[in-house]
C-alpha cells in the first residue's frame, strides 16, 4: 500500500512549492524526484509502523460504490500515514533548513508521532 502520492504532495503543499523542490530549471514538478523523497518517507513511517503492525498495511476501507456494485470498497492508507508521509518527503526534499522552520517542525512532529505509535 502507497501512504501518499505526488498528488497529494501537490494538494497538501501547492504545485509552485513542489515545482520549487523537485525542478532545478522551475518548469514543473518532477514526480521521479518527489516519488523518490516519498518512498524514502514511506520507508521511514514503515520502521516505526511495523514494529506493531504487520506490513503492508491493508489500509482502510470508505465507499466507494460502483455501477452494479453500489456497496463496493476502496482500500486507502490511513490518512494519518498519508499527511506523516507526505511532511517527512517534504523535509526530504529541502537541502538545509533551520530548527525554526515550518518544514522542519512539521517533520519532528512526524517522527514523534511515529514513535507514539510504536
């Protein structure tokens, strides 16, 4: 199961900020660079997700109804996992950030929240 994707890295934190990260020449978002900096935060989120779960996660289940099938599911990673996932690729992506900055601080309350949950 994928915990985020370059959509809702897009979504969460605007396309100007995620062209900024990912494109030296500013022209648009480079989704292998932003996939790289989500997978790595995926495998951060993992180390401390699988110490009490089993992976991968099966996700959660929420309607999603489909023509001859009105009680159909969709499985989505937690959403939780989804916004740790998508600030800790954030973080990835910056070179040099100062403690003080949001990124950062968003990325620390990340990694705390991981280790509440394990």
């Amino acid at each position: 199961m994928i915990y985020a994707t370059v959509q809702d890295m897009i979504d969460r934190f605007g396309e100007t900020e995620m062209i900024q990260l990912t494109d030296p020449d500013i022209a648009a978002v480079q989704a292998p660079k932003a996939e790289r900096a989500l997978d790595d935060a995926q495998a951060f989120a993992d180390s401390f997700v699988g110490r009490v779960y089993r992976l991968p996660l099966a996700g959660c289940s929420k309607p999603a109804p489909a023509p001859g099938n009105p009680l159909a599911v969709a499985y989505v990673a937690p959403p939780q996992l989804t916004r740790i996932t998508c600030d800790v690729a954030r973080y990835y992506l910056y070179d040099a950030l100062a403690p003080e900055n949001e990124v950062y601080l968003r990325y620390k309350a990340a990694e705390r929240e991981l280790q509440a949950l394990a």
